[in-house]
C-alpha cells in the first residue's frame, strides 16, 4: 500500500474518506469546516481532551476518543486543517450520530438535523460567542404576514428559519424562486380568512416578509418532491441560473441594510433517481477566494475550463434525456443538480489569517502526524527491501541462467512450473516440489516429463541448498516399470484397428458345430469402444500418483468414486448373463461367434464370462418363465372377471355425485380414489402390473377409526381424493376384493309430512379432533415452507389473468382458484352433517404418530398450469416482501417502488411483512401492476436502497436531542 501524503501546496485541503454510501456527510463537513467563524467558536469548545492529557504530554499507551458530538466535530476540523494525509477517516464521526454507513440519506434532511442537533448542544456553553455561533451564522427571521381586505388589519406570525426552501419547478433564475417564495397569496372563497377585528371571514392576503438575514445564507433547492402518482419521492433534473453575487435587498422589508452576498458553495448530487446517485460539492476558499471541487478523499482546484459551479455529469443517465444547457454570462452560473446554494455576507475585509487550532488539539493532530510519518517510513523501508530483494534475485537469476542448459554434464529434472516461478523476480520463491510428477512407485513418471526441465547438476546443486525441496530426480529417476507398461498400452492401441477388422471378418462366417462361443450383441456392436476405454483406464492406472500429488487427498477419493461407477456398469459379454449369473434364456439378445473370433475378443477382454455353444441355459430362469406365463394368464383371466363385473367403474360412466344425490338411492359408498386408480393400471394392462386384492380405505380414516372429510369438503376439494360407490357396485367390489373397513353416506329426511331439510350421515362418523388436526397441518405446512414455487403474471392495461378451465377428474389436476375456499371449522361448513361421536371415548393421539398417520393421508395436488406472461419464482416463507420486489425487479425490470402486487384481490404493501404471514402459499399466482418505470433499471443493483422503507434517521444520534 503507497502512502497517501497531503500536498505541499499553499491552501492544499484533506479529503474525507467514503464509508460506503456517506458522501453527504463528507459535504457538509467540508462546507462547515470552510466556515471559520463556526471552525473558530467551535475551536474554543471545553473538552474532555483535558483529562485525556498528562503532565507532560498526551497519553501514548490508548488513542484519544471524542465523548461528545463537539469534540468529534473539532478533531475532525483539527485533522482537515493539519494533518499531513491525503484524505482522513470520519468514521468516529459518523458512528457517534449512529449513522448507517451503507444507506444513503437525504442530504437536506442531515444538514437540518445537525444543525439543529448542534445549535441545542452549544446551547449549554457558557461562552456566548460559542453558545449563539449557530443563530449568528444561519438563523434569520421572517413573518407570515396576513392582511385583512376589508379593515386593513395585519396578523404576523414570527418564525425563524435557517434555510430557505425555494420551489424550483417552472422556474429558470433562482431570483425567480426567491420571488415566487415571498408572492402575495390570496385567501377567498372556502379559503377566506377569519379577521378578529371583524369577527367574520373575510377575503385577505398573506405572505412572507423576510425581517433579517443571517451571515451565511443556506437556499435549499427543492430537487426532491413527492410524486402523488406513484407515492415517491423523484427528482427534477431541469437546469436553476445562479448568480456568484445576490443582493437581497429587494426581497427584505428593512432597507438600507447591507444585503450583498458572495457565492461560497454549491452543493451538488449527481444522479437521476432521487434514491441513489452521489454527493460532491464545490466550495469557495475563504481566505483565497479560489474554488475548489471536494468529492471525497479526491480535492481538485477549479481554475479556468474547469471553474464551471454546480456542472457535473448525471450518473447513468441516458444520452437521449441529456438537455442543452443554457448559456450564462460571466458571474452566472446554471446547473440541473445543484439542491443547495451557500452565499456568504459580502463584506470589505478578507481574512488575513488563518483560525489557529488550540494546543490540545495541536497535540492530537502531531500525534496523528507521528504515527503517519512512521507508517510512511516503514512502507518506504518495506519498498526497499522489495526493491533490494528484486535486485538481489535479479542477479541470481542473471548469473545462473546461463547454467540451467545441461550439455554433456549429469543433469537432473526440476518441474517447469517451478522453474517459471523462480524467473518470475516478483514473487518470492517456495521450495522445490516435484511431487506432482512422481508414478505409483514414486518414481519419474514416463507421462509428466513435458511438464519438467533438464538442468544442469551444477544449478540443481545450487537450487536445492538456497531453496530446499525435492525428491531429486537424477538420469536415473525415470521408472521403468511404468516405461514397460505404457509401451505394452501403446502397442495394444495400435493392434486395436487391426483387430476390429479380423474380428468382423469372422463375424462373417457362418459357425457351424459345437465349436462356437455365445456372445452378447450388445457387447459386439461396443467391443472397440469398451477396448479402448479399458486401455485407457490401464493407462490412468499408470498415471496415478502415490497419493502425494500436491496432497490432494481429495482428487484420490473422486477418482475411487468415479471408478466404482464405471465398475457398477456391465462389462464385456455380462448382457447375456441372467440374475443368477448363469447364461440368459434369451436367445435374441446373443449371437454365436467362431472359436477364433473368441480368441481375439479374450485377449482384450480376460475376464469375460465364457458360454460354449454347447452351454445349457439357466435352470432357475426356465423355471420362473414357467411361472410367469402361467402368472401372466392367471392375471389377464382376474382382469377380465373384475373389468367385466364393474364395467361402469373400469370406464367412469355413471357415477353418482354427492352435490346433486342421485334419486335413485340413499346409500352411497366410499372407497379411496387411489384404489380405483390402482386397480384401472391393473385391468389394462394385467401382464405389467400386479392384481389389487385389497381395498385401503384406512387411508381415509384416522387412528380413531373416524372419518377425515365433511360432506362439504367431500362435494369440493376433497373429492378428488374419493370415488363414490353404488350399492350394487359394492356388493360386486366385497366379492371382489378384501374390504379392511365400509364407510358409506346416507341420506336421510329430517321433518314431517313436507319435509324441509335433508341430511347426510356418514359411517363411520367425522372425527372432529383430527379433522381440524390435519386442517392446521395443511395451513401450517402452507406457512412454513422453506423453499417453493409461485407464479407471477404482469397485468398489462388492467386486464387480469383468466382461470384455468374446470378442473380435471384425475387425481393429479390442478384444483381450480374458485373451488379453494376458506378453511372453517367443520360444523359451520354443513351444520347437517352429522358430527356426533357417540359419546365415545377417544384415545389420545401423540404428535408423531399423528405426523407418521399425515404420511398415510392422500394429498392433493396443488400444480399450477404457468400460462404465457407468467414467471416462476423460488421463494421461502420467511423471506420478506421487500425481497421478494427484488426478485421480481430481476424477472420483470420493474423497480420495486413502481410494483403494485395483490394476490386473491388482496394489495400486498407491508414490506417488512413475511410472504407466510401475507398468505403467499406454494404454486399461489401474484399478480404484478407496474407504475411508469424508470429510466435506467442497469444501475439498480448499485442503488439497492431503492426498495427500502424510507425510515430517514430514525434511531440515529440526530434524533436523540
């Protein structure tokens, strides 16, 4: 790191650094510091530093701590007036107000709240010209003046002010807005003021009066205004002319005054979007008079092309929303981001003389200096040594360059990687290492001599000594071993062509007696391949190191694991064996080959199964193909008694509906969706699947024995879980199959001769208790998950997303929007189902056995069909809204300020509140209304702050006082 050391220039100024998003800070503490009547009262502020020094000097054993927001701001002048750095660092500062360095601030808003935060403070010193400074320098006076029309009577309501806020939308001239600021406004209509003289409304004016002006005169430029269309604040990008000499006299109510003020700084904020940009500002020297751009720890002078105030160019600002600027005359100025104009009393004195910093605070700032001047002489001292060490490898590298070459001398092998970074004369040089280049039998691999170097033993000789490492490789490193192998490798590759086309040559021929091979077809067509992958491996078998291999261990155990894979795969002629390992009853997947083609394949294949032709087939495959024709036959004549016996239940015709009961009976029975699903596989295709022999209708009960489901859940969204039974069908289904437990519905008539209600008793009987527990497990698994799928569907013009189509029959459909309704207790969905329990008893049911019981429930399906438009996003129960405006940012291009979500009909605005407790639930589709975007949606990643609630500094040390 290069020290950064403060130029030797006269009136060269310290920068401030950036803490992350704390640029305005850094403006307004240039400003104020340029302020010397402020630096001068503040100078003369009591301090804790007093009791930090000792008899002879400052404490060295612990570093000075400002205690108060005073303190902090004087060290700060101290340093920018004498430090001997570049720039300093504000962050003691900037942690005392208990500012968040990573969120960009109003900079209007921090300089009314220091101000204020700082007037209250010195408010407390008993030296007046402290304890006033703030009123002396900013405050001014004015009136709001109202006079009746008809007496003439004024009302005035004094107020102080230490800026003045001036609206700058349709204006060009700040003497413009000063004027539109103080315009007579009139009070008629609804309006009309109410006069005591009078003692009635009557029509009058009222206005601003300026009564007096303070020494240096704050003009806030209202660039930042609330937007009512989209409910947040933007900012007028339109160029305000300003003059470097104002003379307010016109605008005061007492003349004669001296009124002439000199322009002393502008305060700039580069960037279109009133959420993001950066702060710089331009401020004049008071004892030079030149002007000087401080933007951070960079501080510029502005002398002649460059003496152009409040002119810098808009960050990430599109080419085609550049407006011309206008022309200014010599003494104007005119800038579209200037939102704060200093002006300074003009007087005829110049100060002569610099404000002088106090002994305690002196002593801080050489303290300060010491240490700087020390850290600069160590980096210089590091440099140095840097520089002598370069020279000194330079010249190593010089002298044996020359004898790295290895002629008719011994030579040894030195990894070139090595090697490389021994020329590099920038890094420093770690010891030899030659592992990577070392076989099984740690020996010179045959293989890694491209990645090695010949030298000479008089360099290896000298390399070992300086820089230790090894293991040395001499003449004699080469392993043999591996030298053989890779020959004998090498030759099998290259016999491998010459092969394939004898082998298919004998293929050819026609194999006649007992003197062939079964062979299996897959294994012939892939033979070559599989030869030349297994000399591969024999090839990487070589290559693999002893495990040393820059200590990897971690390569070594992939490697083991990938090779187990490839094992897990079928080797050479293992297709015709059959699960006992025995040759395959399947004549159509082997061919017979010749006794020499054989051959040929064994020598690259050793370990093959071997299947003369005269070899017998599996006896316990024969066996159990026995078996399975008879299975399959059995199976098909059990499809067709079942299809035959339940024909209306095979094709879903006729089948009853609970929501419209069908006249012709009053018992209905109930068996689980899944049965019939499982049974309809079965009976089309009786060969592939097995016979259902079983009906499981506990899956629709709980541990009680009780039933899951109200008739109402049963007509809606659970009936998709459910198959409803005619009695004759169930008679049929008993004979059938083994029933484990009946439930059936039956309606009754409840009233006298006309009866007016009908209901509907289920056997066994709803059991309430569990009931509700799954209800709640299903709302809570909806509000706890961790990750899963919505939707999100843009609305263009305020036409909304069309539902799906009627849902379909299959258990696995989506469920249509309309037929989800709002989970309540059983009893109030159908008060005539019958929910008595018999005055039984119930037992007592565990957390996990009723986990393990939710196991057993049949859940619906919740997809969702994505039409055109939409956007699948992954998201958490516990992620935020806010985060969630993120990701649609991403997806969509729309800032999230301009993002009007809802879901259900319902507007989700909270953006601190969770998506669980909103009621986003998984495969939930949000629908997205964009307000008018911004220009540029590249630079949102930069200005994140966008999306935040706009908290201002709430919970900062401003608001504290």
């Amino acid at each position: 790191m290069i020290p950064t050391v403060r130029g030797e220039k006269k009136n060269s100024f310290v920068g401030l650094t950036n803490l992350g998003a704390t640029c305005y800070v850094n403006t307004f503490l240039q400003v104020w510091f340029l302020n010397l009547e402020l630096r001068q009262a503040l100078y003369l502020c009591p301090s804790t530093c007093n009791d930090y020094m000792m008899g002879d000097g400052i404490q060295e054993e612990k570093d000075y701590e400002p205690q108060t927001i005073c303190e902090h701001l004087q060290y700060l002048f101290a340093l920018l007036q004498n430090s001997n750095r570049r720039y300093i660092d504000p962050s003691g500062f900037v942690k005392a107000l208990g500012l968040d360095t990573g969120q960009q601030q109003d900079a209007q808003e921090f300089s009314k709240l220091f101000m204020s935060l700082l007037e209250d403070t010195l408010s407390k010193q008993k030296n007046p010209d402290v304890r006033n400074i703030v009123q002396q320098q900013f405050c001014g006076e004015y009136a709001y003046v109202t006079v009746c029309n008809q007496c003439g009577r004024e009302s005035k309501l004094l107020s102080k002010f230490y800026e003045l806020e001036l609206n700058i939308q349709g204006h060009k001239q700040l003497t413009d807005c000063i004027s539109e600021f103080l315009k007579e406004e009139k009070l008629e209509g609804d309006n009309r003021y109410f006069c005591e003289n009078c003692q009635s409304k009557q029509n009058a004016t009222r206005k601003i009066r300026l009564l007096s002006l303070p020494c240096t005169l704050n003009l806030q430029l209202m660039r930042f205004v609330f937007d009512r269309q989209t409910g947040h604040k933007k900012k007028l990008n339109t160029y305000i002319g300003f003059s470097e000499i104002l003379d307010m006299e016109p605008y005061v109510e007492h003349k004669g005054g001296s009124y002439v003020y000199e322009l002393s700084a502008v305060l700039i904020h580069r960037g279109v979007s009133a959420y993001s940009g950066h702060y710089i500002a331009h401020v004049k020297d008071p004892q030079s008079g030149e002007w000087y751009k401080f933007n951070d720890e960079d501080i510029e002078k502005m002398e002649g092309k460059k003496l152009q105030l409040g002119i810098e160019e808009d960050l990430a600002e599109p080419s085609k929303s550049q407006t011309r600027k206008p022309k200014c005359g010599k003494g104007t100025h005119c800038s579209r981001n200037a939102y704060m104009l200093v002006y300074r009393l003009q007087t005829q004195e110049k100060p002569t003389t610099a404000v002088q910093v106090p002994a305690f605070l002196q002593e801080l700032v050489d303290r300060d200096n010491s240490k700087f001047e020390e850290w600069c002489i160590e980096m210089a001292e590091m440099r140095k040594q840097s520089v002598d060490k370069g020279k000194a490898k330079h010249e190593e590298v010089k002298e044996l360059y020359q004898r790295l070459p290895a002629g008719a001398e011994p030579y040894e092998f030195v990894s070139l990687e090595w090697l490389q970074k021994w020329l590099d004369e920038s890094t420093p040089t770690k010891p030899i290492d030659n592992h990577a280049c070392l076989c099984s039998h740690d020996k010179l691999h045959p293989d890694k001599i491209s990645i090695m170097k010949r030298i000479s033993e008089y360099a290896a000789d000298i390399f070992y000594s300086r820089y230790g490492g090894g293991p040395r490789l001499t003449v004699k490193a080469l392993c043999k071993e591996c030298v053989v192998e890779r020959c004998r490798v090498l030759r099998l590759k290259s016999q491998l062509n010459e092969d394939y086309k004898t082998v298919n040559n004998l293929l050819k021929a026609t194999v006649k007696g007992s003197d062939g091979f079964w062979v299996g077809k897959s294994s012939l067509r892939s033979w070559r391949q599989l030869a030349l992958e297994q000399l591969d491996e024999q090839d990487g078998d070589v290559d693999q190191s002893n495990g040393k291999m820059n200590g990897n261990t971690l390569n070594k155990d992939e490697s083991k694991e990938e090779r187990k894979e490839e094992e897990e795969e079928l080797n050479f002629n293992e297709d015709i064996l059959c699960p006992h390992g025995e040759l395959c009853i399947s004549e159509n997947e082997r061919r017979l080959v010749s006794k020499e083609a054989w051959s040929k394949l064994q020598q690259y294949f050793p370990k093959a199964p071997e299947f003369p032709s005269y070899r017998e087939c599996c006896s316990q495959c024969k066996i159990l193909e026995r078996e399975g024709e008879e299975n399959e036959a059995l199976h098909k004549m059990i499809a067709n008694e079942q299809k035959t016996s339940l024909p209306n239940l095979f094709q879903d015709k006729n089948r009853p509906c609970l929501s419209n009961w069908p006249e012709e009976t009053d018992v209905l029975y109930i068996v689980s969706q899944f049965f019939v699903e499982e049974w309809r596989k079965f009976v089309r295709k009786p060969t592939r699947c097995s016979p259902v022999s079983s009906v499981g209708n506990s899956a629709l009960l709980c541990p009680h024995g009780g039933l899951m489901f109200t008739f109402a859940s049963m007509t809606k969204e659970d009936s998709k879980l459910i198959a409803l039974i005619w009695p004759s069908e169930w008679q049929m289904i008993q004979k059938l199959f083994v029933v484990d437990h009946v439930i059936k519905i039956t309606r009754t008539e409840v009233g006298d001769a006309n009866p007016s209600e009908t209901q509907y008793i289920s056997e066994p009987k709803l059991c309430p208790e569990c009931r509700e527990g799954l209800l709640c497990q299903q709302q809570r698994d909806l509000r706890e998950y961790t990750q899963a799928t919505i939707y999100v569907h843009k609305v263009v013009d305020n036409k909304k997303v069309m539902k799906d189509s009627a849902p379909e029959l299959n258990v696995s459909s989506s469920e249509t929007e309309e037929d989800k309704e709002e989970a309540k207790p059983d009893g109030e969905k159908d008060p005539d189902f019958n929910q008595s329990n018999g005055g039984t008893k119930r037992q007592k049911i565990t957390h996990q056995n009723y986990i393990a019981y939710q196991k057993q429930v049949i859940r619906r399906s919740m997809r969702h069909r994505k039409v055109r438009g939409e956007k699948a996003l992954l998201v958490s129960a516990n992620q935020t809204l806010k985060e969630l405006k993120i990701q649609i940012m991403h997806a969509f291009s729309v800032a999230p300020f301009d993002q009007n979500l809802s879901i259900d009909g319902k507007i989700l605005s909270d953006d601190c509140a969770t998506l669980g407790t909103l009621g986003v639930i998984p495969e939930s589709v949000i629908l997205l209304k964009a307000d008018e975007p911004i220009a540029d949606y590249a630079a949102m990643d930069d200005v994140m702050q966008v999306c935040m609630p706009e908290e201002g500094f709430k919970g900062t040390g401003l608001l504290g006082h």
